[in-house]
C-alpha cells in the first residue's frame, strides 16, 4: 500500500513538472498558452472558467496542418478530375479540367479560386457523404505532399497537436473551426487530431436525404450552405456550438472574426495566430500569398487586440512529428 | 470503514432495483426502453454500443413539451406582433397582423402556416442572437399554456424528462431535434431539459455577423437557412452530429426521416413515436391535426418497422411534473 501511494505521488510530482508543450520554445508565446490555462482551471483564479464553457476553436489549414502549395482538399479534389476523366471525354477541352489534363507541371499555380469552385462542385458532389468519407480516406492513406514527402496527415504540427492535448487535459471542449469542407476534415480529423465528428465545423455543402427501398443516404449536392470562412466563421460557431470560444487558433484572414468573437467573451480569452515565417522548415508567406493570407490589416488588428503571433520560426523547437526522431 | 461500505453497498442495491422511469406504466414500451439501454450499455452483450455513439435524438414539440393549440414558439411570436404594433401602426390594415391586432378568440386556429412564415421572419429578425435570447427567456419565464395554467416550461413531459435522465445516466449523449428555431430552443433547454446550447439542433435562420466598434453581434436574418423538419432532421443530424442516433423519439411526420435514418444504423436502434391518445389528460389527434399531425402512412411504416408506438394514454402513469403533486 505504501509503495502504491509513493508510486502515484512521484507521478503526481511528475506530471506537476512535465512541460505540457515540449515542441515549444520558452517565451512569452507559450506562457500565454500555459498562464491562460492555468488561470482558467483554477478554482480560486477570478478568471475561472466552468469546464462546459472551455470552448477551443481552431483553425485547419495552415493552423494544424500544412496549407502551401495549395489546400490539401483542392489536391485531393484534382486527383479525382484525373480519376474520373474517363467518364468525362469532354474535359479535355473544357477549362479548367483541360488544364488538370495535360499534366502541366505548374498546374498548382496556374488554378484559380474560381477554377477550384468548379472542380469541387463536380467532384464532391452526386455520391453519398458517406461514400464521399471513404473516398477521402482511401487517398488519405497514401497521398503525400510533394515537398515534405510524408502523408499530407503526417504534416501536421507537433506544437498544435501538444496544445491539443494540453487542452483536451484540462478539460478543455476542441472543436475545428475550418473554412475547408466538413465532410473532408471529418475523414481525418478522429485519427489524426483526435476531434469526433461531431466537433468538426466546416464549409457545408448542401445536402439531399433519400431513401430508396429502405436505404436512406445523405446526398452531396453541388451548392454551397455556408461558407465557414471570415464572418462565416462566428455565424458558424454560433450555430454549431452556441457558446463563445475562450481560447482560438488561427493564421490567417480567414479567421479574424473567429478571434473578435472570441475577444468579445466576457469570461477570460485567448486569441492566437499561427505566422508563416520559417522558409527553411515549412513555408514564408504573408499579405500576398493566395492560400492562408495574413494581410497587414490582420496584423495591426492582432497587434492592437494584443492577439498572440506565433512565430513558427522561434516559437516552435520542432515542425512535424516525423521531426521529433531526428532529435 | 466497514458503515461506509455497507452504505455504498446499500446504495448500490438500491439503484439497482430503482425504477429508472417511475411515470411510466409497465408493458412493452417501458420493456423496450429498459431492455435497450441494458443491452447497449453491456460490455458482455452483443450489441453493447461504446458511450461515444449513443447518440439519442429526441424532437421537442408534442414529444418532449405541449404542442398544442399552436406551437409555443408561434405564440411567442403573436405576443411579439403585440408588443411591437405601436411602431407599426401599418400593420391594423395588414393581414395577416391585423387579424392578430382584432383581438380574435378563434385566433390560433385561423393562422396558417403561410401567416405565421411572415410573422416569425418579422419578429424572429433585425436583432441579435443575444437579444433574441433575452427576450424569449424573459417571455417563457411567466408565459402560460392557456388550457393547462401553467408555465409553458412546465407542460413538458415528466415520462420524457425521466428518459433523459436514465439516458444521460448511461453515458448517451442526448440532442434535441426540432423543426422549432434553434435560438428559442437554447433559451429554456438548458434550465428545463438539462440539454447545453451545442446540443440543440433546430430550425436555422440565417444571421450575419456585424462588428461596429469592437462590439460584435450575430444578427437574425428574416430568411430561413435550414428546416430541421422531415428529410431536413437527418441532413441537420449529419451536420451537426456526423453519426447516426442509435435511439430516436419523435411524434408525427415530421419525424419520419430521423427514424429512418436511426433505423439504418448497423449498430443496435431503437425508434419510438409517442401517439397523442389523451384527450382527457392532454390531448388526443392524429392523421387530421394542423399541428404534429400523425399520419396514417407514418402509423402503417411504424408498425411494418417495428418502431415502439407510445400510448400516452396507457404508457404514461402521469403526464406533467405537476401531475406527480396530485398522487
């Protein structure tokens, strides 16, 4: 008995010195995190916060996962105009499934936001969500990011996924806040982040119930119901969740209201952005990268709001959890 | 040491041969409650389901709460047009306010469903979320079912709230499903149901998000978003929760599709309609009410599915909480 209660104390101990974000360098970044967190599970704390109301918001692309070249989803998206090209003679020449055809090696670049509206409607559309889900994760399974060489679910940050489970320790309620469609991220999201469908919020496609002979599915239609991006995103954390977000992640444009809305709790709150300034490990981008802009008009915001920067460059020891063996 | 072990023991046996649903009369309803719920919360059972999807979906109007002469949200609208008539001095000659303004006994069976579209996008919008919740809290707290003189959040259920309860006890995360507005929902369904605002799935209405000066607001928009109503519950099941129920209760047409959709689960399921055969107690319609109307169709697809028919008239030992003072 006596060896069981030195046994638990000598964990509790532990546990009391572990460093719960062991991928982040010591600074005032990760002390916000580790403050804020104490501060708000800490009975005694005037900022307490009741663990129903730990709400966590948090951005996917580019936040949790790698957005450059282009959005996982859109890469996703091309390999399957390529795959069904043969049901399709007439794409060959009709923009912009001509362009995905030919093979044109700067494609990625070449492909418009209004290009990429089209290919998602055909693609993502007239299959159930379900057979949407397995198709997604079939190509999960092997897909890689042509840079980093690794699963695209492997090129997701170590830091974050530390925060998330420093989070979730505390009680903290997570949910994925991401302008990237719903049904993508809910192929991914319980193995890789550990987030339930249930707390993955994205853009929703319309969808249609039918039921033939007993066999009800839920459609993929080629409209869009709301679009979880900039004000979406507070009208969609309103709608799904209902409460304010204490604490919320993003990094780029997209997420401003996000963290407004979460500014304007009255409890305690924390607003932080993921910046893009480590070319060497991942990528350098800002005001006029197409995916993930961080305009200046963000950063003045950020700055002015004392919004935390998190400098991928100082703030994270590491990038990738495939990083961590070469340590 | 060895009082308190007794006590637990005591304890122990007394939940174990506790009634977990006392208002309801014993028979095959109550039976397939209890025997479901032991089943899947059975590691040793076959069709033992793990806590994370026990998903129940229950409706609100006429399941969980009163839903006739009209429903409440719709007499919370009517009150609205009272209150607001002095700024809209138009509305005397408008129809269908004027109707609502002329003080008419036979009010509420002569609005239709076209009459209160308009009334609820004139009082349901042009204010805030917040607003919105204020104001029906502050309605709900004295408002009164005219036949029954008491609040409306007391003409709920007391069968229904026991169901939760035991439910919640094992493990089953619980969503209200309505075809009701979501924002009115929220503001009783946590003090009267004990459901949190990111479980409650309604009628959506759009809203817009505005920030003027550093205070942000989510406006209510006049038009509708989603009907959480027919096909429309198992569309809002999958964007809200991303799993099938495996437990559902519902009363009339509208809720065919979430017992479908139930029913396709590959786990164990189980569907249930409470019939309103009350007249005495309550109230007694079916196939030919304006309001949750139960048609022959339902009934026929209910019985060749083996979905449980519950008769409030011989299921249900009381109906109301404030029954339970009378026995």
């Amino acid at each position: 008995m006596r060896k069981i209660i030195f046994v638990l104390l000598f964990s509790f101990i532990g546990n009391l010195f572990a460093d719960p974000l062991p991928s982040w360098n010591e600074g005032n970044t990760k002390k916000s995190i580790i403050d804020f967190v104490q501060a708000v599970t800490n009975k005694s704390n005037p900022n307490y916060v009741t663990p129903e109301n730990r709400i966590a918001t948090i951005d996917n692309d580019g936040t949790l996962w790698v957005e450059q070249p282009l959005y996982t989803q859109f890469i996703f998206a091309i390999d399957r105009v390529k795959t069904l090209a043969p049901s399709h003679p007439d794409w060959k020449k009709q923009s912009p499934f001509s362009l995905i055809l030919s093979g044109d090696k700067q494609l990625l670049s070449k492909l418009s936001f209004k290009d990429m509206e089209q290919i998602l409607a055909v693609t993502h559309a007239g299959i159930s969500v379900e057979q949407y889900h397995d198709l997604a994760a079939k190509w999960l399974a092997t897909a890689k990011n042509p840079r980093f060489q690794h699963l695209f679910t492997e090129d997701v940050y170590q830091p974050m996924l530390e925060v998330m489970n420093y989070l979730r320790a505390n009680q903290f309620i997570i949910y994925i806040v991401s302008g990237g469609g719903q049904d993508f991220i809910r192929a991914y999201a319980e193995p890789v982040y550990h987030v339930q469908p249930e707390n993955v919020i994205g853009t929703l496609e319309k969808t249609k119930y039918v039921n033939q002979q007993n066999h009800p599915m839920i459609m993929k239609l080629p409209t869009v119901l709301l679009i979880d991006d900039k004000t979406g995103k507070a009208e969609a954390i309103n709608y799904f969740i209902g409460r304010k977000p204490i604490i919320a992640f993003g990094n780029s444009d997209g997420d401003r209201e996000m963290l407004e809305w979460t500014q304007s709790n009255k409890t305690s709150h924390l607003m932080l952005l993921v910046h893009h300034d480590d070319a060497v490990r991942e990528y350098a981008y800002g005001p006029k990268s197409k995916v993930g802009t961080f305009s200046d008009s963000l950063m003045a915001e950020a700055i002015k709001n004392n919004w935390k920067i998190i400098s991928m460059k100082k703030d994270w020891k590491v990038i990738f959890p495939f990083d961590l063996n070469k340590n």
